[in-house]
C-alpha cells in the first residue's frame, strides 16, 4: 500500500512540471516601455513588429512632431492563448505632447 500511494506521488508531481514550466515561460516578445523612448520610434517599433497602431491623444490632438512627444501606456489586446496574428491586432497607444506653446 505504501509503494502505491508514492508512485502516485510521483507522477501527479511529473503531470505538472510541463504545466508549471510553460506557465512560467516568458513571452517571446515583449512591448516597448512607455516613456523610454520618444512616441514615434515606440509607434514605428510596434508597427514594424506587424500590429496596426492607433494613437489615444491625451489632452487632445497635437500638431507637434511625434519625436517630441512622450507614450504614456500601451494597450496591446493581444494577450490570449494562442495569440492572434500581429496583423490582425491594433494596438493603442495613449500619447502625450508638451504644450504646443512651449519650446520643451
């Protein structure tokens, strides 16, 4: 009785491994960091990854060049399991200018 009771032992802790190490897993790729980089190169890097990208103006639209400005979040949707094809997914970026008055 005691020989079963570790062979199942043994074989729940083997039926779960595979589960724990794609669970723990790491994404293959990952997003930009917002406010790492100026808003045009974040929105050119995610274009050439294959997403559609669409820009939440935050406090309004600017007329300012986008390497002026700054993203504030990314919102990738595409989170599921599988994921979605990159070319089928839009991604918004929320971005923010300074004050089209100001020289900063």
């Amino acid at each position: 009785m005691l020989r079963h009771a570790r062979c199942t032992k043994i074989t729940g802790v083997a039926a779960l491994m595979p589960a724990i190490l794609i669970g723990g897993a790491p994404f293959a790729t990952a997003d930009p960091t917002p406010g790492g980089q100026p808003a045009d190169q974040i929105i050119q890097e995610l274009s050439s990854d294959g997403y559609t990208v669409a820009i939440n103006w935050i406090g309004g639209t600017s007329t300012l060049p986008l390497d002026r400005c700054r993203v504030n979040s990314i919102h990738n949707p595409n989170r599921g399991v599988p994921a979605l094809p990159k070319s089928s997914v839009t991604v918004y970026v929320d971005v923010q200018c300074p004050d089209e008055s100001s020289n900063s």
